[in-house]
C-alpha cells in the first residue's frame, strides 16, 4: 500500500513539477504548441505499429481476451483507435464488448486524454481516429492504441495526412512501441523503413520499442521460418542502422493457428521446438506501468535539456545582436559628429561662418548631426539588423557549441522550432526574460531531475507489503536562485550576481 501511495505521490509531483516549471516556458517560446503535461497525465499507453495484415488487431484480441478489432488478410481498418478501459463497466460473465465508441474530435478536444497536440494534423486524421472503451480488466492500469497498417505504395495525399508525423506523435507519448511483422512482409514495406530509420529514432527511445514476427505458424518448415527470420534480422539492420539485432519476440495466435491447421497442409509440428512467446510478450505490455515513472522521469530531462538548449540559443541571438546595434549605433554616433564637424568647417572655408554668429554656427552643426543620427537609427540601422538577422538564420548553428553527440541531438530536435520563433518575431524579444526562463529550466534539469532519480532509487527499495503513506512531499520545491547564464566554449554556465 506503501509503494502505490509513493508512486501516486511521486507521479503527481513530476506532473507539478512539468507544469510549473517546464510548460509555461515551452509554450511562451513556443516549443509546444499545448501545456507539455497534456501528453503524460493520462494512464501508460502501448503503440502497436506494424504491416497490414501483420495480424494487430488479432493480438490486441489475443491480449485483452475477446474480439473488439475487425482481422483479416486484407486491411481491414484504416483508423488509430485508442483501446481503454471503461471503469464504470465491469465484465460480466466472461462477455467482452465495446461499451462506448467515441470519434476524433471527442478525442482531440476533451482534456482528459492526451492527444490535443494532434489538431495539427487536420480534418483528415480526425475522421481516423476514435475511441473504444471496453470492458476488460486487462486495460485496468493502461491503453491500447491500434493503427493502421503500414503500405508500400501510399502517400500523404493518398491518406490525406502525414501518417510518419503521427506515428511520430503518438510514439513519443507511448511508453511501449510493438512494432509487428508477418512472414509474408518480413520488414519490406516502404512505411515501415521510414517510421523504423527516421520517425522512431527521433521520437522515442530504443528500450521502448518491442520487434515481434507474428503468424510463424503460417511458415511451411522450420527452414521456411528460420529463412523469414534471417529476412526480417538483415531488413531491420538496414532500416535500423544497427549492427546488433534487437531482440524480436516469435508469437502467433492459438485461435488462428487452429484454425490454420484445420485447412493446412503443412506441417506445424515444428513450433513444438520454439515455444510461443506469447505470453512474454503479454507480460511485456502489462509491465508498461512499471515504467511509467522511469519515462517520466526521461520526459522531464529530455524536453528541459532541449528547452534549455533552445533558450540557450535565443540569448545568445539576443546578445550578439544588442552588441550589434549598439556598434551600429556607436558608428552611427561618431559619423553624425563628423558630418556635424565637417557642417562647421564648410561654413569657415566658404565665408559663412564669418557672417553667422558663433553660437549659431554650432547649433546648426549640432541640428545637423542630431538630423544624420535619426536618419541613420531609422534607415541604416533598421537596415544592416535586418541584414544581420537573415545573416544569423542562416548559420543557426553558430549560436551554440554543438560539441557533444547529446548536445547535437537535442539541436536537431529543436533547430526548426527557432528558426520558426526568430521569424516570426523578427529576433524581437526580451534579453532578460529569455535569461531568467533558462535559469528556470536549468534548476529543473539540473536539480530537479536528481532528486527525481534519487526518489525512483529510494522507490526500488520499497517492499511492496509496506503501509502507509508518504510523509510530506517526495521531491522538493524547486529554488530559483537569481543567477546569469553565460555562455562558455562548452555551453551555459552559472555566474552568480555581484
């Protein structure tokens, strides 16, 4: 009781501690497009990605112990359904159903589910995506989404969406990705190169992402199976990227495999030897809520390393470009006491001045440099800081050291979303507040993130026979000391004020 308590504490904390502290900033410089604990505040959820008829919708049956997905040979739904649990609805009598079926935009617009980041993808993908609530005891603790079956052939304008940038989406926010092939299509689909060697890469982590050959039962031999197998490990090396094959787990349906074999005829007696890997697999998806705090934890220091790194780069945009102007407006200064010199020295070498009073002479000197400076700071000043800002948008990746693999990964993934912020307010924004809002985040990153490690290690101790509840809060309040992040050859780093 203990250790639910703990958890509960500890979940509830990182969710404070995002909207606090990580949200406001994401959105004010748009990072986000919506507060960033919308995407983790609703219950763990397994992705299953796969080829058609790659037999997804028999497994997420096989998994929940009833028919609630449509199967067959050919695609047989082409929408992302999010399977949950219904709570008001219990099983009764071993009977499995859908109690409630909602549409996409219910989805996308009530804030109890996590999937309002996906308006982006328009009309098309909402009339794709629904809701099913089901009564089964096994989405008690997590969710299911299904999706449509990966195609050689199609395109976005075929599906009317970007389907890589959901998938995309949807990964990032899964903490378990089952990514399923079939004998017939051992990893040869051209969608499922692309979510393997770009999407997935970039959105989610690799210790999330499950391999699994389903239907071996439909292999002639074993030599047939073991020929699919050498197929899918040389195709996911070369999708992947990776030298090591991941592990990939061999199942197939009890169900179909009966009934494959009622009208087979080949021999199956081969499967005796491998044993169906099935249940591990089921035990895999039940364990998603275990790691739901480790991926909260990894949500955190991700998208604050790569806020800060955002933040990083706008102060130092910001920097060089106030030291910029103010050159301009020194240059500007000291060719206005010029012109205002050489106003003086015309009129002496012309007779004028002998003809004007003195004082005069100088005051016209002066109205003609104070004439030339203005000119200047609203001509040739707006000029060469327009000159210098396209300059800087240009070659983005001088603002920042890009000197270590982590650092580089986190610029790739927010590059675009500066660029997009420097346009659109034409580098206008505040030094200081840009300061202040690093300081923030790095206090998270930084200190917050340690003690939210150090709270997941106290929890593995933690027997689950304990009672009780947490005394207090778990993970401290965060201190945001007034400190000036200045950036060195390898980054930020604190000064304190003077």
């Amino acid at each position: 009781m203990y250790r639910e308590n703990y958890i509960s504490a500890l979940r509830t904390e990182l969710l404070e501690m995002v909207e606090q502290n990580l949200s406001p900033i994401a959105i004010q410089y748009e990072y986000s497009e919506v507060p960033l604990e919308t995407n983790i505040k609703w219950r763990p959820q397994v992705l299953v990605l796969g080829n058609y008829s790659s037999g997804k919708s028999t497994l997420i049956n096989d998994l929940l112990g009833g028919k609630i997905q449509n199967t067959g040979q050919a695609p047989t739904d082409d929408s992302f359904t999010v399977i949950t649990c219904d709570d008001s609805a219990a099983v009764s009598g071993g009977n499995l159903s859908v109690t409630e079926e909602r549409d996409g935009k219910y989805l996308l617009n009530d804030s109890e589910y996590p999937f309002e980041s996906l308006k982006k993808h328009g009309e098309r993908f909402a009339a794709h995506f629904r809701l099913k609530k089901v009564n089964s005891p096994f989405l008690k603790n997590l969710a299911i989404i299904d999706t449509p079956g990966m195609l050689d052939s199609i395109t976005e304008r075929d599906r009317g969406y970007n389907y890589q940038e959901v998938i995309g989406d949807l990964a990032q926010i899964a903490d378990l990705v089952l990514i399923l092939f079939d004998p017939h299509k051992a990893g040869t689909v051209r969608e499922a190169h692309t979510s393997l060697r770009d999407t997935l890469p970039a959105r989610t982590f690799e210790d999330r992402v499950l391999f699994v050959l389903n239907r071996i039962d439909e292999c002639n031999s074993l030599i047939d199976l073991l020929q699919v197998y050498g197929t899918l490990c040389w195709n996911l090396s070369q999708m992947t990227g990776r030298k090591d094959i991941p592990p990939i787990h061999l199942i197939y349906s009890k169900q179909a495999a009966e009934r494959h074999q009622q009208g087979s005829l080949h021999d199956t007696s081969y499967l005796r030897y491998l044993g169906n890997q099935s249940e591990g697999l089921k035990k895999a998806v039940m364990d998603a809520p275990r790691y739901r705090l480790d991926n909260l934890a990894s949500f955190v220091e991700t998208h604050g390393e790569r806020i800060s790194h955002l933040l990083e780069a706008l102060v130092s945009y910001r920097r060089k470009k106030i030291s910029y102007r103010l050159k301009l407006g020194i240059l500007g200064l000291l060719g206005s006491v010029l012109v205002g010199a050489g106003t003086v020295i015309g009129a002496m070498v012309t007779g004028l001045a002998g003809a004007m009073d003195q004082q005069l002479l100088f005051y016209s000197a002066g109205g003609v440099a104070l004439i030339c400076f203005l000119g200047w700071l609203l001509t040739g000043m707006r000029y060469f800081s327009n000159r210098f800002h396209k300059k800087q948008l240009a070659d983005l990746d001088a603002l920042t050291p890009l000197n270590t693999q982590t650092r580089r990964d986190n610029w790739d993934s927010i590059r675009n979303k500066l660029d997009a912020y420097l346009r659109k307010t034409d580098g206008q924004f505040s030094l200081s507040e840009a300061k202040g809002a690093y300081v923030a985040v790095r206090n998270v990153c930084e200190k917050g993130t340690r003690e939210v490690r150090e709270a997941l290690s106290e929890l593995a101790t933690i027997r689950n026979d304990e009672s009780g509840v947490p005394a207090g809060r778990i993970l401290p309040e965060l201190d945001q000391s007034a400190q000036d992040p200045m950036i060195t050859a390898d980054g930020i780093v604190y000064s304190e004020r003077g």
